[in-house]
C-alpha cells in the first residue's frame, strides 16, 4: 500500500485531478488498470480512468483546462469523456451512475475492479476500495471475472481474458473460463471497430503468437 500511495502521489495526472476535486467538492475515484498496473509492475503508464460522483462531463472540461490536452465527449449519455495531451497522457472520465461500490461490480475482471477516492491519497491511511478481493487475485496471479454474467454483459471481455492472462502471466479460473466457453459465439455481436482495436492491441504483445493460437485451440 506504501509503494501504491507513493506511486500515485508522484503523478502530475493524480495531482491535477486532486485539485479539482478540492475545488469543485466533488468526490473522484481512480479506478481500473492505473492501480492493477502499479501492483502487478510497479509502474505507473499514462492511461487513467477516474469514477466521478456528480457530472463527469464537467470535471473532464476542468481537468483538460487545468492539466493541459484535447478534451472530447465518448458518450453523452453515459456521461463519459477523455481528455488527451499527445503521448504524454489519456485520461478517462464517468460519471457514477450509483456508488462506487456498484460500479467496481460492474466491471470486466477483479484486478480492474479496485478504486482509491482521490481525497484519500495524502491522508494518513490511504484508502483502497477492493470489494472483489483485486488485491489477492494479484498476488495469487489469477484472473477473475467480476461477476457471472460478466462475459455475457460485453463478449468483447472473452479476447481481454486471453490478453491480460497473457500480458500478466495469470492463468483464468474455472468460472471465467466456463463465461467464455458460453458466449464467446457471441463475440459477432459486437462492432467490428471495438474487436479491431482489441485485436491489435494483442498483435502488439510479445507473446501475441501463443495468444491467439491459445484462444483458437481453446475455443475454435
């Protein structure tokens, strides 16, 4: 916890973000792979993504006004945004919809389901939000889906499963291999523009061979 406090504390992204929330009042949460990097690597990349209670439209214009980059709205309705500064930074915004707690449920894998509330970072006791146990399928090198109807909510999830096992060396449970063995069929539902993006980021792997020869023999 001292490393990932003090990883995030060092960071230009977290600072800018914490003084919005210092303005604005609004409660921001750093959620998703920024933390699971971090526990995995000890490294921090420049991809973020932050929960925010409130408007997040709003606190990504503020963002992109106080840290600099090109701001742009992904979904309206959703209340998601991103801003970009070059290779320096993406950052991405939501609004919560419920509470922070529901939303790390909804996600893809336990390793992306953790959140540290930005107004804690420079507390005494940082605090980490881990209600699927993210932390210890980290240690244990084990990927997890997040729920039972994970795969079956965005079948794109079955080709992240094969990447991040890969990426991260983890090897998939019996439960989350069960999800995919269901729906991954139902991968031809989803826009080829998503699948695309999805597929090159696993060419650009090292091990992007096995990956997809793996995901083939498993499931062809």
């Amino acid at each position: 916890m001292c490393e990932l406090r003090d990883i995030l504390s060092g960071s230009d992204v977290i600072k800018a973000a914490l003084n919005i929330v210092k303005e604005s009042g609004q409660k921001a949460y750093l959620v998703g792979g920024t933390i699971r990097d971090i526990l995995i690597n000890s490294r921090i990349g420049n991809d973020y993504d932050f929960a925010v209670q409130g408007k997040g439209i709003a606190f990504a214009k503020s963002f992109a006004e106080k840290a600099g980059g090109s701001f742009f709205i992904l979904d309206d309705e959703r209340d998601a945004s991103r801003v970009v500064s070059g290779k320096e930074f993406q950052v991405d915004f939501s609004g919560l919809k419920k509470t922070i707690e529901e939303d790390l449920r909804l996600r893809d894998f336990t390793i992306n389901s953790m959140a540290v509330p930005l107004d804690s970072l420079f507390k005494n006791n940082m605090i980490l939000l881990d209600p699927l146990d993210g932390k210890n399928d980290i240690g244990n090198r084990l990927l997890r889906a997040s729920s039972q109807i994970s795969i079956q909510e965005d079948p794109l999830r079955v080709m992240r499963a094969f990447r991040f096992s890969s990426s991260f060396n983890f090897t998939m449970d019996g439960e989350l291999l069960n999800q995919i063995k269901k729906h991954c069929e139902e991968l031809n539902s989803v826009s080829r523009e998503r699948v695309r993006a999805e597929l090159f980021m696993i060419l650009e792997m090292p091990a992007a061979y096995n990956t997809l020869k793996d995901m083939c023999c498993r499931y062809s």
